[in-house]
C-alpha cells in the first residue's frame, strides 16, 4: 500500500545535525520503498532534496541562534493552507516544537494519525549545557499548553520518573515528565533507544503506544566507507572521535583518559568542531599522539576517518539517544569503546568495549584495546550488526508504524 506520509521538522534541513541526518534517511528510504513523502521543513538554510515533496514553511528564529531555537509557524490558518494543498495518511513530526504543534493540527484537521518521534535526549543537558533549565521551562509553559489546546485530549496525570532511573537532577525528571505528556497527546510514539521508552512509560504511568526505532546509517555513508581503500601502514593504532566539541560529549575526559593510558605506539585522532575547540586543543598540548581533524563535511572525508581508524571511542555520558556514529563506526566494521550504558543500539559484549565514564576507567579500556587480537575479534561481530542498522531496516519499520495506526482506524483527534 503506498502511502502519502508528511514528515515535519523545525530545525534547518539538512545540515542541523543528528535529526536532520535521520529526516534525510528517513525521505530517501521512505521514497525508495515507494511511499510518497511530503517534508515540511523551515523555509531558511534549506537544501531541497531532489526527491519527495517540499513544502517551506515560515519560521520564528533570530539569525545567528542555534538551529534548535527555529519553530514552525503552527497556527490553524497555517495547518489549513497545508490542507488545501496536501492530503496525507499519517503525519510523523520529529521536533518538540511548532512541528509537534503543526503536525497535531494537521493530523486533527485531516483526521488521521499522528506519530511523534522523540530523537533527543534532553535531560541529559542538564549536567553540562549552560541555560538547559529554559527548554525545561519551555516545554512547561509554552510547548504543553499548546498541544493540549490543538489536541483537547483528556489523559492520566503524568509523574516524575524515580530518582534512581533519572540521576541527571530534578529538571531532567521534569523533561520525561514532558516528554510522556507529549506520549500521551500523540497517536504513538518512536525513539531510537530503549531507555527512552522505559523513562517516558515511567513517567505516563503506563505502556503508551510505542516503537523503537534506530536511526539506521546514511546508505550514502556506507557506500562511501566501502569505496574508500585503506592507506594506513605506519602500524599505530589509531583511536577515533567524532562529533560536536561540546560540553556534553565529556572530550575533555577522553584526552584526559588516553594522556593517561601513556600509549606511545597509538594516536587519538578528533573529528568535529565546537565551543569547546580552544579547551580541547588546549588540554592536548605536548602530546603529538592526538590529533584534530575539525569539521568534515562530505561523507568521503568522514569515511576515510572510519576506514583509516582502529577503533571508535565515545567518551559521552547520559546524553546520547542512540549515538549515529557508532551505526557508522559499525557500517566500518570499528570495535566501538563507551563509557555509556544506556547506549544500546549498535552495541555488544562481543563488538564493543563498555568502560566506566572517569578517566582511570576509559584508560584502561584505551590499554584493552591495544590488543591486536581482541580488536579483530571485536570487529568481526560488529559486522554482524550491519543489516538491523541499515536504512531500509529503518523505513520498514516507520512503515509498520504507519500502517498499524492507520489500520487501527482511531487517533487522539
């Protein structure tokens, strides 16, 4: 059954990060399975796919803010001008904010269902980003009442999540406590990673109507890492970091770590950019074993990184939902080391080395993996990951979705 599916997102397509990294999987995967997909995304920093419908849509943001601070125009006026434009059998939003509130009025208005999908772990800000306690506030007095007055749906008071299965404070309690309110006020839910489930079900007071969903790799990703020869002959082991130099992904602890481990005959190599750039260069001076590569735009650049590397270390901690670059360090066949245990997803005793997040215990996982023979091992079974991570695993699975709501013939409207 083909089905005409509207996917929504505030932040700028598709150069935002993580969320428009999957939005884009999800259009060429949903598209190649032959549904057709309408994207309506911010009509600023857009870079049209050549594939799907686009409709642009105004957004309230301040040039030079973070891409997280863009939203919608959720207004009725604006849910109808969709309408009389576009029909559509399930709406799927993918941000907490004007996209939720949009695509709620959509969904009621053409009366079919709506799925949200939570990509974000929220409450894992609290700990290290400055200001987090706004988009708690935000989420409280402006995005729920809202979406109670576009759903007008009565459901059970939700409660805060105990203490012991949310340790990052009060206000990331407060943030699953949302998050279910926002679970309940939806058709059904999807986030990539168990615990997700397992905090907002805490929150709700019951087993909403939910899926887990990982975000599969970029098809383009694991076509560029196969292309892509390996050059390395200098016999090093090469330890590999990717992502955002911020606060929140703890790259402070992982030099500290590999300083500490004392490895002459290995190398830490660090891909990203970030607030953090000045810090991080600063904590590695003196140590020519560690080495910044900063941003790298095109997948060949990153798959050189992944081909040429003999593992991937993350060193975040309570932050990450699921964490993309270990699908793609799995799509390269790397042995995965992480501090992390909540990080499920493209992970195992047998592919992937689970430390303690303080530096003695990241150290010594730095000295486990010098083992030649331990890593091969490790990426022999990473391999096996490979087809539950793919993209089209992916799409059938939203398409499961799709179609048990629809089928079920009910929604919150």
């Amino acid at each position: 059954m083909k089905l005409r599916i509207a996917i929504l997102i505030d932040d700028f397509f598709p150069a935002s990060g993580g969320i428009g990294r999957s939005v884009q999987t999800q259009l060429e995967e949903l598209t190649a399975l032959g549904h057709e997909v309408t994207l309506i995304a911010p009509d600023r920093h857009l870079q049209k796919p050549r594939l799907g419908r686009i409709l642009e849509c105004p957004t309230i943001y301040l040039e030079g803010l973070p891409a997280h601070l863009s939203v919608l125009h959720f207004s009725d006026r604006r849910a109808e001008l969709i309408s009389k434009v576009a029909r559509f059998d399930v709406v799927h939003s993918q941000t907490e904010r004007g996209a939720l509130l949009l695509g709620a009025k959509l969904a009621r208005l053409q009366a079919v269902p709506h799925l949200h999908t939570f990509h974000a772990n929220i409450a894992g800000t609290h700990q290290s980003v400055p200001g987090a306690i706004f988009g708690t506030l935000s989420y409280q007095l402006l995005v729920l009442p809202a979406l109670r007055q576009a759903t007008a749906v009565g459901i059970p008071r939700a409660s805060l999540p105990a203490r012991t299965h949310e340790t990052g404070g009060l206000a990331a309690r407060v943030d699953w406590l949302s998050f279910a309110e926002i679970a309940g006020r939806v058709d059904a839910y999807t986030v990539p990673s168990p615990f997700m489930r397992d905090l907002i079900d805490e929150a709700s007071g019951s087993e909403l109507r939910s899926h887990i969903i990982p975000t599969g790799f970029n098809r383009g990703m694991c076509e560029a890492i196969a292309s892509t020869p390996r050059e390395r002959t200098d016999g090093r082991v090469r330890f590999l970091s990717i992502g955002r130099l911020a606060k929140e992904k703890r790259l402070d602890v992982l030099i500290r770590a590999f300083r500490a481990a004392d490895l002459p005959d290995a190398e830490l190599v660090i891909v990203g950019d970030g607030d953090q750039r000045d810090r991080l260069k600063a904590l590695a001076d003196g140590a020519s074993n560690i080495d910044f590569r900063w941003h790298l735009s095109s997948l060949s650049a990153i798959a050189y990184e992944l081909v040429n590397a003999d593992a991937l270390v993350l060193s975040s901690y309570r932050f990450d939902s699921q964490a993309l670059v270990i699908s793609e360090a799995v799509a390269a066949g790397l042995p995965v080391m992480y501090c992390d245990d909540r990080l499920t997803v493209g992970t195992t005793p047998e592919s992937s080395l689970l430390t303690g997040p303080d530096v003695s215990a990241m150290a010594r996982g730095f000295n486990e993996l010098m083992d030649a023979e331990v890593r091969r091992s490790m990426s022999e079974a990473s391999r096996g990951l490979l087809a539950d991570l793919s993209p089209q695993r992916t799409a059938e699975r939203y398409v499961a979705a799709y179609t048990e709501l629809i089928e079920r013939g009910t929604t919150r409207g």
